[in-house]
C-alpha cells in the first residue's frame, strides 16, 4: 500500500509575527443536513483552536454550512495505489443494475399472455 502526502506538503509552513508556524488546514463542509461534506478552502492558522475559528468565520458567518471539519492538511494522506483502487477481478456483480427485472418479467407477461397490471386509483 502506497500513501504519500502531495508534492506541496513538503514546505515548510510560514511563521507568523509572534513567532508561531503557521500551517494549512482545509475545511471540509455541509451546506445541508443530509448533504455530503465538500471541500470548502484552506485556512492557515497556528494551531487548531484558531484554525476552527479562522473556518468559522470564513465558512459559516453567513450560515452557509451546517458542518464543519476542519483537518490538518499534513494529516491527510493520498492514496493512489492501483491495486486497491481498481481491482483485477471482475466485481460487477456487485454494482445494481447488472440484473434488470423489467425486462425478466414483460417476457414472462408475454410468455403467460397476461398483460401489465394496471395501477389503481385510491
């Protein structure tokens, strides 16, 4: 298994005026409940209390996210080995749609020469 972090995690983060390193953070959000995280932007902040904060305020002042993750860029790994990402076996099987049942039962309908049952009005 390969992970490795991108060519741009390498660098050393900036320092603020107190001295502090600052580094990249990225935030993940959801505009509504039910909807998946998506990634919003990147925050620079010394640690992850301001972090939080700086993603609060860039992110949700306007309550357009309900949720919030805010993850240390370095923490985030990319995985980009080929082996686990497309398999060598057939998995089709496994993916809906490989079995359609429409077509199943209008050839059995034919077969018995009933016709489609007609939906009924409540």
């Amino acid at each position: 298994m390969t992970d490795s972090q991108p060519a741009d995690r390498g660098t050393t983060p900036d320092a603020n005026a107190d001295g502090r390193t600052l580094e990249p953070w990225e935030v993940f959000r959801q505009e509504k409940e039910g909807d998946p995280m998506r990634h919003g932007g990147s925050v620079l902040a010394p640690d992850p209390e301001l972090a939080v904060h700086y993603a609060r305020e860039l992110f949700g002042r306007r309550q357009e996210s309900v949720r919030l993750w805010v993850v240390r860029r370095a923490d985030v790994h990319d995985l980009s080995d080929p082996d686990l990402l497309n398999p060598p076996l057939d998995r089709s099987f496994k993916k809906p749609g490989g079995y359609v049942m429409r077509d199943k039962l209008a050839a059995a309908r034919e077969r018995a020469g009933t016709l489609k049952p007609r939906a009924t009005d409540r």
